[in-house]
C-alpha cells in the first residue's frame, strides 16, 4: 500500500509501516502511532502528523481488507467504551 494526500499546504504520504508529511519539512511517524492517536490513545507524535491522523485513518479503513488490518495488531479500542 502506498497512497498520497494532497492538502494545500503539505503533502502526507502512507506506506504500510510509515506515514510522511512534508510541509518544507520532512515529519514521519510510524504508521501503527498514528492509528493509535486517531483511535485516542495516546501517541508520541509531531502536531502536523496529528493533524492529519484522522484523514489517515479514514484511508486506511477504506483501503485495508480484514487480511490487512490484522498484521498490525491494533488492539480492540471498543472495550470500556460507553455511550
């Protein structure tokens, strides 16, 4: 999987392990902390890659069939979750 996205002001580009922005600099973040931050889990992250976490997210759903989802052991964020 490789996919850009183009924003006005930076270009955000995902792989299967990395996410990468530029906005006349360079930012990366692994692609698993990302996922983790738009979930709201807590995630060490650069502000742009933040920004942009739930753009990725949505790609990444989109894109990813169940084979996929799994080899990132993304833990199952539902529990203790309360309407």
């Amino acid at each position: 999987m490789k996919v850009k996205l183009v924003y006005p002001d930076h270009i955000v580009e995902i792989t299967e392990k990395e996410v990468y922005l530029f906005n006349g600099r360079l930012v990366s973040a692994p692609l698993d902390e990302v996922l983790y931050y738009a979930y709201g889990k807590d995630a060490v992250l650069p502000e742009e890659l933040k920004r942009v976490a739930y753009d990725v997210l949505r790609v990444f759903n989109v894109l990813s069939g169940e084979s996929n989802v799994l080899k990132f052991a993304l833990p199952n964020f539902s529990k203790g979750v309360t309407a």
